[in-house]
C-alpha cells in the first residue's frame, strides 16, 4: 500500500516538473519564467528522493 502511494506521488511530481518547465519557456515576462522554473528544479528533487524512497533507500 505504501508502495502505490510512493508511485502515485512520483508520477504527480513527473507531471508538475513537466508542466513547470513547459510553462517556463512559454512564458514572455522574465521573472515569472524563472520563478516556474525554480518550480521544476523542486519538482525534480522531490521526485529524485521519491525515487529513492520507491527503492527502499532512506536518506538521513
């Protein structure tokens, strides 16, 4: 069970970096393509320790 929440997650915070860094390079004002950007920056970290907890490596 807790495996299919830690997948559920994971594929939510793949789709909000997609769309963050889409949104980013859509964007014309300056700072709030950046700010999107930083926004997918986190995304993709989430992800990247949601992974790991998928895998069973817990960081401390």
């Amino acid at each position: 069970m807790e495996r299919e929440g830690l997948k559920r997650l994971l594929d939510l915070e793949r789709l909000a970096e997609r769309k963050a860094r889409i949104y980013s390079r859509l964007l014309t004002d300056v700072r709030l393509a950046k700010e999107l950007e930083e926004m997918s920056s986190r995304h993709e970290a989430r992800k990247g320790t949601l992974e790991k907890m998928a895998q069973g490596v817990v960081e401390r």
